[in-house]
C-alpha cells in the first residue's frame, strides 16, 4: 500500500509514496476514508513528498477527501 496513515488528536496526516494511478488510488482512498471515519479529525494533511508519480486518478483522491 502507498500510504501509512498517524492520528494524534484532532488531526490525521497520510504520508504517501510511490506512484498514485488508478490501480492504487483505490486502496489509498479506503485506508484514508476509513481512519477519517473513525478518528473524525477536524484536520486531514496529506504529505505527498514522496510520491514519484501522478495521474489524474490522485487529482480525484485530493478532491475527495476535501
């Protein structure tokens, strides 16, 4: 999976790596949805630092989970 997930109070940062396509971005988006809905933060960070690849398919997971 490309993505490890942290919580501590009220925020939730999901540090991503690797490629983020259409095969990935699927599983990134349950395991992202999933801690928000049990954590329900008031804050979502998303580290894309090190990610090496993008297509439109990570575009649509930031705009989601805005």
């Amino acid at each position: 999976m490309n993505v490890t997930i942290e919580s501590s109070g009220n925020l939730v940062i999901a540090y991503l790596y690797g490629e983020i396509d259409h095969h990935t971005a699927v599983d990134i988006r349950d395991k992202i949805d999933n801690a928000v809905s049990y954590i329900k933060p008031s804050h979502l960070i998303l580290d894309f630092k090190n990610v090496t690849f993008m297509d439109s398919s990570g575009i649509g997971l930031v705009m989601g989970r805005y």
